[in-house]
C-alpha cells in the first residue's frame, strides 16, 4: 500500500494487529500473511512465500516463526526480531490478563461458547492456507499425489511428519514435483 | 537444583520452589528445538511427564484457554505458565527460551535462503517440502473436521466453508471478515445451546 514507510514499522503494525485475529494459532494466519506480503506490499514473491514456508516446516520450533522468515526477508535482523515480537507479544499479555481473570472468576460457561463458535472459524482458515499455498505449489500431478499422500499418511499413520518433508524434498530434488 | 530430585512436585511444592529463571529458559528451549512440525507434544511431554510442573488436567485447561484466545498457541501458554512460576520475569524467560534459540536458527536459514535460493536443486527441493506440509496441513485440517461431520453440524461445517470461501478464495481481509464472523459465530452458537438446553 504505502511503500515508502518504514517497513520495519510496517511489520510491527501488521503482525501485531494480525496475530489478535489469528484464531486457532499462526497456521490460521498464513492466508493474510500471504495477502500482505505478497498482494498488498509484494515482499515476497508467491513462490518465495511457499519456500519461505516450507523452511518454517523444516526447522525445529514454533509454526509462528514463519514471521521470523518474512521479517528477515524484508528488512534483515532488525525486520526479523520485529515481526516475531509483534505477532508474539500482544496475544501473550492478552493471555496473560484473560488467564488471570478466569483464575480469579468462576465463569467458565462463556468460554465454553465462544471455544465451540470459533472451532469453525479456525478451521476454515487453515483449509484456507493448505488451499493458498497448493496453489502456487501443486502444480504437476505427482506433486498434487505427494500432498494427498502425505495429508492420508498424516491421517492415519504416527510416522513423524519430518520424514514426509525428507520424501518431498528427495522427489523435489529429482525434478519430480516441477 | 538438581533436576532427578523426587517428582512429588504438586502446585503447592512448585510455589514455595518454582523452577529459576535460567531453568525454565533452558528447558524451553530444549522443547522447542526438539520440536519439528509443532512443539506441543513437547511441551507436555517436558512440562507434564519430565519436570512435573503441571499436573495433565492443569496442562490440558492451560492449553484450552490458550487454544481460544487469539495468536500463536504455544507461546501463549509458555507466557502464562512462566508467569505462574515466576511472574513476568518467569513468562519472559519461558518465551525466550522458546523463541529465542529456534528464531536464531530461522534467521540463519533466511540468510542461507537469501544467499543461496535461486540455486535450482534448492528451489526444487523446497518445492517438494511444501508439498508435503501442505499434505501435513490438510490433514490437521480433515482431523479437526470430523467431529462436525460426525455430529452432522451443518451449521458449523457452513461456517467453515463461509471462511473458507472469503479467505481462501476471494482473498478478503482477516480482520474485516473475522469482525463479522466471530460475533455471528458466538450468536448462532449461543442460540443452539440455549435452544438444546
């Protein structure tokens, strides 16, 4: 949108006011990541944002570190430690306040409500995401066969998920997903 | 303090002893840096199982709540249960040692990515990880439908393809479209209940 700000301020503003709706965890918020860093303020290209991803899924960690990724992509060191603080910071006083004052009321029913209202919501948009990123990535039919494939083993298997991301990268690496 | 000391640490024990500052850095750390794909397996099994800090109710109440609010899960439960080991000191402790050491290691990667990703084998290969953690994704995503599809909640899978829709597809904005659905959500649930009740 505007450029010529500062995009370190940049980053601070829009993940810290992102991380407040990401319903669900950071996987919920991977659809408006890639609205605002590839459509709104082209940081990364759609391909970079799928690799950006992917190297996220490899690393040990939090899935939120995604954010350390685009922030580094962005504006280096100082862009990276930004956009990690500002997507973890709020939403963790905010758990911090609301923890205490349920520690301290015994109204547990209205959370209750809410839990089941947003169940929906946060799964929708993390079809959303797996949606997004398939397509810039699932664009041959073996690829397509390596995320069925690997979203059934996932299903029904409790084979550690790291050596499905070493099957893909090995078919990758052999020119097979395109 | 010796880590083999008995495991009868219950609630009480914890608040006249809690874990130090350092400690609880460290073992944070070690969580998450053992966590790929996800640290909450880790998180229990280090909180629960290992150092005894929390009972499994307590870690499965702790982790609702923070499953509810807003932002990234885990690091919201490791800022509330450092906090009620040591306060804000303890909650900063807790997420540094969350954050800090895997964050270290995805800045080392940016730069190997920044330096080296128009490196054709490279990009191939990565292209074939995403693929398998959108497999991954999909299938968190088929796990958390069935129990609506089981129920036959129409209503919710409904909503669920609403969001899907507007984010997905017509690529709306997060906050615009959550600021309609969240209210809408919490009415329409909140009539179910009251009407099954």
């Amino acid at each position: 949108m505007n450029s010529d700000a500062n995009p370190v301020f940049t980053l601070a503003l829009t993940f810290a006011v992102m991380s407040l709706f990401a319903i669900g965890g950071a996987n919920s918020a991977i659809p408006e990541m890639h609205r605002v860093a590839v459509d709104v303020h082209h940081w990364l290209t759609d391909k970079q944002f799928t690799d950006v991803y992917a190297i996220a899924q490899l690393s040990p960690g939090p899935n939120v570190l995604i954010v350390t990724l685009i922030g580094y992509s962005v504006a280096g060191l100082a862009g990276a430690l930004v956009a990690t603080l500002a997507m973890c910071v709020p939403t963790a006083v905010l758990a911090l306040f609301v923890s205490r004052f349920l520690a301290r009321s015994s109204h547990a029913r209205w959370p209750a409500v809410v839990q089941a209202a947003l169940v929906p919501l946060s799964i929708g948009l993390m079809g959303a995401s797996g949606f997004i990123l398939a397509r810039t990535s699932d664009r041959t039919v073996v690829a397509v066969l390596m995320t069925v494939v690997a979203a059934v083993l996932a299903s029904v298997t409790k084979l550690n998920p790291l050596w499905m991301l070493v099957a893909g990268g090995c078919l990758g690496f052999a020119g097979l997903i395109g | 303090m010796p880590s083999d000391s008995p495991p009868a640490a219950t609630a009480p024990d914890l608040l006249t002893s809690p874990p130090t500052l350092v400690e609880l850095f460290l073992a944070f750390a070690k969580m998450s840096l053992a966590g790929f794909g996800g640290v909450l397996v880790w998180a229990r099994r280090g909180i629960v199982d290992q150092h005894k800090w929390m009972t499994a109710d307590e870690f499965n109440e702790t982790f609702a709540l923070c499953h509810f609010l807003p932002g990234p899960n885990i690091v919201n439960l490791t800022f509330v249960f450092g906090s009620r080991l040591r306060g804000l000191p303890g909650a900063v402790a807790a997420f540094s040692g969350l954050v800090g050491p895997p964050a270290l290691i995805m800045v080392v990667m940016g730069a190997l990515y920044h330096r080296y990703g128009e490196i054709d084998a490279l990009r191939r290969i990565l292209s074939g990880v995403a693929c398998a953690a959108i497999g991954l994704m999909l299938a968190v995503v088929f796990r958390m439908m069935t129990p609506l599809i089981k129920r036959r909640d129409l209503i919710g899978l409904l909503t669920l393809l609403a969001i899907f829709v507007a984010i997905g597809v017509l690529r709306l904005p997060l906050a615009a479209v959550l600021l309609v659905a969240i209210p809408l959500s919490i009415a329409i649930t909140y009539a179910r209940r009251k009407e099954a009740a």
